[in-house]
C-alpha cells in the first residue's frame, strides 16, 4: 500500500470519526441537525462533481443513487435520536457493529462472500465478537434501570436505522456507475429526505408552538459537520477503488473512524467513564476493529 492510498484510506477516520462529535456539539434537535448536515453533504458533492466535471446519472442509476441518500438519512436520523438517549460515545460502538454485520450478511447471502463452510464458521465467529466488542464499548459498571432502558432504546433505535444504511451501501450495487458518480444523486436523496423530514417535524412543531428547523439558525450551523461526512463518504469511495486499496482494505480503514468519534465523545463531550470502563471500552473497540478485519479478509 503506498503511502497515498493510505492517506485516502484514512479520510473516513477523520470525517466520520469527528462528524458525531461535532454533531453533538453544535446540538439541536434530529431535524437540524439532518438537514444541516444535508445542505452542507451537497454543497461538497455539487463543488466535487464540477471540478471533476461528472454529470447526473440517467434512469434507473439516478433513482437508485437517491434511494441510496434516503436510506443514508433514514439511519443518520435515528442516529441522532441515539445521540440524545445515550450520547455518541455509545451510539457510534452500535452502530458501527450492526453496520459490519449489516455487510457481512449482505456480502454472503448476497455477494457470495465466505465461500465454504470453513470460512462461514470463521465469519460467524467474528460477527459474535463483533457484537462482544459492542456491548463492552457501552458496559457501565453502575448500571440503573434507566440507564439499561435508554441504552435498549438506543440498540433498537440503531437496530431500525440499519435498514437505511443497508440501502444506502446495497442500492448502488444494483446500478451501473461508480461510487463517485453515484456521489451527488445520493447527496440529492439525503437532503430531499431531510427536507421531507423537516417539514413533518415543522408541521408537528405548530401543534406545540416550536419554531421551524427551517428558520432556526442551528440547523445551518450543521453545514459544517456536513462537510467533514461529505468528505469521508468521497475518500471512502475513492480508496474502495481497485487502483487504490481496494473494497476490502477501504472498508477496514474506513471502520477506524468508530475508535476517533467514541473518544472524542468522551473527552470532548463530558460523556464520562470511569478508569475501568474506559479499559473495558477500549478492548471492545479493539475487538470490533479486528472482527471487522477478518471478515473483509475471508
């Protein structure tokens, strides 16, 4: 590997790794900082898709590609609602591990991935630990009924949301174009689900006398993290690429970014843990970090 396909190999580390924290920092609620996070995912993708001079798709890869965007907003959403239960410290561990399960199963049920009963042990092996590596991540040693509670409604939360994220990596696969092509439809699709999202919560919001995320200068304050998921999502696609690192290698780079955005949530979000859980989370990010490498290598 040389030493520039690492370089965009480890974009998604810092793009997706501080996006959360940043996320949850600016605050708001899950419609701005959606539609934030959308409007600034597709100032990215139009400035990159004119300077390399790619046009829209056409037909069924244009469709495709949206529906890939809608899917990605589906997840972030219930992403954010997670922030708000449990912080991103938690969120991110389980959401990562239900991605990479989410993968792993597409990639053999679908894909044809782990061919032989050799590998589909040594595959399945790793989604438990992968899973393992979860639950240390979130492990608190006082646990209280409302703790355990919010950190259930948060999996279930994630669990749902890992339908979006399917469709926003599987719905690609199904059209004729490259990820960069598909770049900006899918920027198209998340910030029409944003805005579609929006604009039920503002409808809601007239019931209780809320302001609109429309008018609220929060929601354009989530431009900026947007950039930073814009930029990981275009690196991720370029370091996928054969003459780069390729799928499986882009793949294990690009889940490093749960290691970046769990501590940043820690230390920089007041998400506190004591000496022993923060050993026990680090082992359990260690152990997602490995599955996730045995899995893209079978």
């Amino acid at each position: 590997m040389n030493t520039t396909a690492l370089l965009i190999g480890l974009g998604p580390l810092l793009g997706w790794g501080l996006y959360p924290t940043i996320v949850s920092k600016i605050g708001g609620r899950p419609a701005n900082q959606i539609l934030g996070s959308t409007i600034g995912t597709l100032i990215f993708a139009i400035v990159f898709a004119s300077v390399k001079g790619l046009a829209l798709p056409h037909g069924m890869d244009l469709f495709l590609s949206i529906l890939s965007g809608i899917g990605w907003a589906f997840g972030q959403l219930l992403s954010f609602y997670s922030f708000t239960l449990v912080g991103s410290s938690i969120t991110m561990p389980i959401t990562t591990a239900f991605q990479l399960l989410g993968a792993s199963l597409w990639g053999v049920f679908y894909l044809g991935n782990w061919p032989g009963t050799t590998a589909k042990i040594i595959g399945g092996l790793a989604l438990v630990v992968i899973i393992l590596g979860a639950y240390l991540s979130v492990w608190t040693e006082k646990k209280t009924t409302e703790n355990s509670s919010l950190v259930r409604k948060a999996t279930i939360a994630l669990a749902i949301g890992e339908i979006g994220f399917w469709g926003y990596s599987a719905a690609p696969q199904a059209s004729t174009i490259d990820g960069m092509h598909a770049f900006l439809p899918q920027a198209i699709g998340m910030l029409l689900a944003a805005i579609g999202y929006t604009a039920w919560v503002t409808l809601r919001g007239k019931k209780v006398n809320l302001a609109s995320p429309f008018i609220e200068a929060v929601s354009y304050k989530h431009i900026f993290p947007g950039f930073f998921f814009a930029f990981a999502a275009l690196t991720y696609l370029i370091s996928a690429q054969p003459n780069m690192n390729g799928l499986a290698t882009g793949f294990i780079l690009s889940q490093t970014s749960v290691v970046l955005a769990t501590l940043t949530g820690i230390w920089f979000l007041g998400q506190k843990k004591t000496k022993k859980e923060m050993r026990v989370t680090l082992i359990g990010l260690a152990l997602i970090l490995i599955a996730a490498a045995v899995t893209v290598a079978l």
